[in-house]
C-alpha cells in the first residue's frame, strides 16, 4: 500500500479514537466507533489474500452489529430517559446492551469467537494494532458508564479469564495464541471495572506494554507457529534470551511488570468480599501461564535443525526498526519496583 494512504488511514484511526474519546453524547461515541471501524478495514485487507480478505469481512460484520446494537440502546435510553450524555444510562435494560454491544466490540466471552479467527488472517502489525488501539475507544465507553450491572460485568469477565485460558492450551498458531491471551487480560480488566475504573486503566495500559513486544518479536522473526519459535536463537540470541522474561511478565509472575495489576485486582476483589471470583480468576490464570511456559520452552530449549550458514544470521544487521520493542520490553520486565509510585497517581 502507498505510504501516504497509509498514513492517512493512520491518522483516520486516530481521529475515529480521538472523537470517541472527546465525546459526551451517544451518537458522537457511536461515529467515533465507525470511523475507527472504517479505518482499519483497508489495512486489513491490503494483502489481498483470501485468508486476509476473510478475516476482514468478518471483523466487518462483528463490529457493524456492535455499533448497530450501540445505536439501538442509547436510542431507546434517549426515548425512556430522555438523556444523550455517556452518564445519564438510568436504565438497566439499555445499558445492559450497550455492555454486552461492547464487549463484542473488545472481544469479551462469550462474545469473543471472532478474535481469534480475524486475528489469524491478519499480519502481525495489523494484528498489534487490532489487540491494542482498537480497544481503547471502547473501553473509554466502559469506563465512563455509571451503571449497576455489576453480575453482568463480573459474568463476562469470568467467562474471558476461563475461555481465554482454555482456549489457547491446544493451540499451536502464534495470533491465536494471543487473541485468546488478550481475552484473558480483557476478562481480568472486566472483573474491576465497576469497581476501580483507575485500576482497569491501569491493567489495559499494562497489558499494551506487555503484548505490543511479542507482537514485534514475532515478526523480527517471521514466527507464525509454535515450531517456527525454535530458529529465533540462530536469528537474535538476545531477543530469545529476554522473551521468556516478557511472556512471564504477561502471565503475572513476580517480579515482573504484569504482577502488578493481577496482584492489585486479586486484593481490590477481596476487599469487595468477592473472594470466590478473585479465586476463580487466579486459578485461571494458572491456565493461561501453561501456554506462555509452552512458547517459553519452544524458543529457549528447542533448536532447528540449522546449517552453518543459517546459525550466523545473528551477524547481519537488523532490517527493521526496534526502537519500539527496546522501550516496551524495558516497560514489561522492569515496571514493578515502581509500584508505590503508581499506586500513589492512581490515588490522586
């Protein structure tokens, strides 16, 4: 694709983001959401292969039934209410709706069956951008919704953080790896949301930190699969070195950068006497730690059956920037000993 029809695609997105985020009223929220629909399409698509191609029309149909639901719910909230604005959802029956039209926005389960189907036809760049800007204009929705729905919230986010973890045990294809894994962190960012909005921030700002490197160390290595992970140390040994360090960190173990808001949803739930779900949700996690230890053990001890010539690529200069994957792999690993210091600007 032509670089200035990317970048104006780029910029596009933002904008659709941007309105969404500035907006007090439902039908400005709701073109927010369809121009950052929009904009992603043609970068979806613009390998024109079928696989590619499948995927788009796919997401396409998700997502113009979520905003058709949007739509529908905050129409019938304006006629019950006679309110536009994001915090003026007083009744149940609409913003209920809405939570569930988002959540298929995101990608919450049960709602979740076309993340990993989009996500496998997609190159990984778009992919990155699909599991990360493209779900900050939702949440902003979810998190300024003053609601009560506090079942339905808890409900979903048990049902990502179990099927997010089941799902992506007998998977060998590395996007569907981590869509199931972002429907894991999603669940864990839906259990607090109703009751530390500043925290579920925080646990999508992290889980942007964690995931945004083993999107960009994949395609340093043109990983697709499992088996493909055992030629990284001949391609960059230091990479393969710190990305067990990263995918730790993704599953929150201490004492790495994604302990942080486990540890922190874990004692927020106890607090609000929820401790059986906190213990549904840790156990959970054990899950999704099976399939980061089985991408751990591919990469660091398991080798491909190289020649000389393919063991030395180490040598060639790198053909891609890693300026980005430099900054998010510090951010992922080294975060934690400035716990306090979050926890202090979450307070504020």
């Amino acid at each position: 694709m032509n670089p200035y029809i990317t970048s104006i695609f780029l910029m596009t997105l933002g904008l659709g983001t941007t309105i969404t985020f500035a907006s007090s009223h439902w039908l400005l929220a709701w073109m927010g959401l369809e121009i950052n629909t929009l904009a992603i399409i043609p970068l979806m698509a613009q390998h024109h292969h079928p696989r590619a191609i499948e995927a788009t029309t796919k997401y396409f149909l998700v997502q113009a039934t979520a905003a058709a639901t949007i739509l529908f719910a905050s129409i019938t909230n304006a006629w019950i209410s006679g309110q536009w604005e994001l915090q003026q959802m007083t009744h149940s029956l609409p913003t209920t709706v809405i939570i569930l039209a988002l959540a298929m926005k995101v990608g919450l389960a049960p709602l979740h069956t076309w993340l990993p189907e989009v996500l496998q036809g997609l190159d990984l760049t778009t992919g990155l951008i699909l599991s990360t800007w493209q779900k900050l204009a939702p949440f902003s929705l979810l998190l300024q919704i003053t609601s009560n729905n506090m079942p339905t919230l808890i409900l979903l986010g048990l049902a990502s953080t179990l099927i997010g973890g089941w799902g992506g045990i007998n998977q060998t294809q590395l996007r569907k790896i981590l869509a199931y894994s972002s429907i894991a962190h999603l669940g864990w960012m839906a259990l607090i949301l109703n009751y530390s909005p500043n925290l579920t921030f925080l646990t999508l700002i992290i889980y942007f930190m964690t995931t945004t490197p083993l999107f960009l160390i994949f395609k340093i290595n043109q990983a697709t699969t499992i088996n493909l992970l055992a030629t990284s140390w001949s391609k960059a040994p230091a990479l393969t070195t710190i990305t067990p360090l990263i995918l730790f960190s993704l599953g929150g173990l201490p004492p790495l950068t994604g302990f942080l808001p486990k540890w922190m949803i874990l004692t927020e739930l106890t607090k609000q006497e929820l401790a059986p779900v906190a213990t549904i949700a840790a156990l959970s996690a054990l899950l999704s730690l099976f399939f980061y230890l089985r991408l751990s053990y591919a990469l660091t001890l398991t080798s491909a059956p190289n020649n000389t010539t393919a063991q030395l690529s180490w040598r060639l200069y790198p053909s891609q920037s890693t300026l980005l994957l430099i900054i998010s792999s510090t951010l992922a690993i080294c975060l934690l000993p400035l716990s306090p210091s979050i926890l202090a600007f979450l307070t504020l």
